[in-house]
C-alpha cells in the first residue's frame, strides 16, 4: 500500500489472513468446519423444536435453554458461513460494512451468552434452595427480563466497542484473523490504542466477571443445599438438574480463564483465533450435544417426538 494511504480513516474492504495458506490443509479444514456448523444447526434447531412441541419443557429452565440455542446459531452463522467459503476462496475480502456488522453482532451474541449463563444458574440456584417457591419466584415475566437484560448487555457492550474501534484511523486492511475480531482490527490502528486495550480490558472484566460471580455464588448455594440432603439419591438427583449446565459453564468460563489469567505466549495472535473458533464453532456445537445427551427430559421429549414421527408415516 503506497505511503499516502496509510493514513487513510477508511478502506472499502477487508483481507482476512484466515487459518492457513495452504490449500491442503484449507480443504481438510472445510471439510471438518462444515461437518462442526451442520452439526451446530441441527443440533440447536432440535433442541429449540424440541422444547416447543414438548409441554413438560415448558419451564424456565428449558426457556433459558432455548434462548442459548438461538443464540448459539445466530453467533455461529455470523462467522461459519464466511469463513467456509474462504477456505475454498483464493482472495478472502469482507467489505467494511460487513466487517463492521460482523464485529458487532458476534460481541454481542458472546457476551449475551455469557450474562445467560449467570441467568441459568441463577435458576438453578432457586429450583435446588427453594424448590417449592420456584414457579413462583421465576415466574414468566421475571425469565422474560432476564433474558432481555442478558441480551441488552451483550449489544450495549458490542456498540460502545464496535464505535470505538472503528473511529481509529487504519494503516491498511490486512486482518490477521479468519473473521473481524476487535483486538485483530485495533491492530490496524495508525494511532496509539492504549485507551481502546483499557476499554476492551474493562469490558472484558465486567462481561466475564460479572456473570461468573453470579455462577459462583448459584453453585455455591447449590452446593451447600445438596450436602444438606441426607439421601444419596436426592443429592443425586439434585445435582443431575445442574449438571448439564455446570459442564458448559466450565468450559464457556474456563477457555476464557485460561487464555485471558494464563501466561501470555508470542503466539498470542494465534491463540486469540483458537479462542473466536471456539466459541463460534466448537462451543454452539457442543452445548446442544451436552444438554440433550446428559438430560433425560430432552431425550425423553426426543423418543416421544421420534415415535409421533413413526406412527404417523
């Protein structure tokens, strides 16, 4: 790019680095990417299907869950689809528009997902302490604010980052990245970015940090609640209600521990892509498998779905 434009506020068009240059491995990649995204779709179509034809899926907890899985595709499909057909692209543009858009709603679909997660164990907290409150207390209106509330936080936080990442004057388009990703495009600055890593710092600290309390302090309960209970089989049973939702806390909360308070590598760019492909490829993928094989409502919702669909043939 010749010296007068690097100083340039706008560019028409992004180049994305992706993965890999080699066009071996860009197949193979296609190949599993895809399989992963056909997975993520159906799974999460099943599940939200599912919970809307079975009347004993009915409750929050179940709401909260299909809330997740639409979440969950809407944060796959803003990434996967672009990024699979890069894979097979000799020149992988995005035109600025669309980076912008792609930046926003996949920051705010990763930090609703996160504020829903608090939410769920909230709900979980309140269906193990006070289980004989509970449709009471997480009555219809209540999971309704909470969802709009954990949906609200993710896009008032996605806006405040997406405007002040793209006010910064740009030195070139070359991304480092399969996808538009804030810390990948701050890269591109002409200027000092020192108070847009503070805001992403602080964002990122309220995002994690804020819902994770919440988790802590819901499982914490929990826990305490279930010692209390003098039978192996209901404390069985009290932990089966959580254990599908702990499983994907701890991998949601603990991918994001462990990149963002472990030690920082040179390989940092590299990492960062591994963190954005898990959680719009692997995650969206993995929690329809979790809820429905580790729950037996869904699989018993499944079965009587699959013999309705038998009778009827």
């Amino acid at each position: 790019m010749s010296q007068e434009n690097k100083t340039q506020t706008w560019v028409s068009e992004f180049i994305l680095l992706g993965l890999s240059s080699n066009w071996g491995t860009q197949v193979s990649l296609f190949v599993l990417f895809l399989t992963m995204y056909l997975v993520t779709m159906v799974g999460n179509l099943l599940i939200l299907f599912l919970i809307r034809l079975d009347s004993r899926l009915h409750t929050p907890m179940y709401f909260f869950l299909s809330v997740l899985s639409f979440v969950d595709l809407c944060y796959s499909n803003s990434i996967a689809p672009q990024m699979l057909a890069h894979f097979l692209s000799a020149r992988k543009s995005i035109p600025f528009p669309r980076c912008v858009l792609q930046l926003s709603v996949s920051l705010a679909l990763g930090g609703s997902e996160f504020f829903l997660l608090g939410a769920m164990a909230y709900d979980r907290y309140v269906a193990v302490c006070h289980p004989l409150h509970y449709t009471v207390i997480m009555h219809g209106a209540l999971c309704l604010g909470l969802a709009a509330g954990c949906l609200g936080a993710g896009f008032t936080n996605s806006l405040m980052q997406t405007v002040l990442t793209f006010r910064l004057p740009l030195c070139h388009n070359l991304i480092n990245h399969f996808a538009c990703e804030t810390l990948a495009v701050l890269r591109l600055a002409c200027v000092d970015i020192s108070f847009n890593m503070v805001m992403v710092a602080i964002s990122g600290l309220l995002v994690i940090m804020l819902p994770c309390s919440l988790v802590l302090f819901s499982y914490g309960r929990i826990v305490a609640a279930i010692l209390r209970i003098r039978s192996a089989q209901g404390r069985s049973k009290a932990f089966g209600t959580c254990a599908s939702h702990l499983t994907v806390v701890c991998m949601c909360f603990g991918t994001t521990f462990f990149t963002y308070l472990g030690p920082r590598s040179a390989s940092s760019v590299e990492e960062e892509k591994m963190v954005a492909l898990f959680y719009a490829v692997v995650a969206p993928m993995l929690n329809p498998l979790i809820y429905s094989l580790r729950n037996k409502e869904v699989m018993a919702a499944l079965r009587k779905v699959s013999e309705k669909f038998r009778d009827n043939r």
